[in-house]
C-alpha cells in the first residue's frame, strides 16, 4: 500500500533548516518506515484522508 503525504509550507521552510542534520533525517526515514509498515498505529493523530 503506497500513501501520498503532502507537507505544509511552513513544514518545508522549517525542514531547509536541517537538510544537513543527518541525525535528523535518520529519524525521519525512521519515521516514514515505521508508517509504511503500519500507518494506523504510529504516532499522532493524522489529519485528512489517508489516500492509496
């Protein structure tokens, strides 16, 4: 199953800041691989409608 996420434009002025921060972004392909394997149990609530 194949989600499309759509980030704000404050979450992608805010992310420019810490393109060079490899921790940070270790965390968030973590983030996103956790998601992959079970969208509906991790993390916060999400907003909208989760599209496949």
């Amino acid at each position: 199953m194949t989600y499309t996420v759509e980030s704000t434009d404050s979450f992608r002025k805010e992310i420019k800041k810490y393109k060079k921060h490899s921790e940070l972004l270790k965390e968030l392909d973590n983030k996103i691989q956790r998601l992959q394997i079970d969208p509906y149990n991790v993390g916060k609530r999400l907003s909208g409608i989760l599209l496949h």
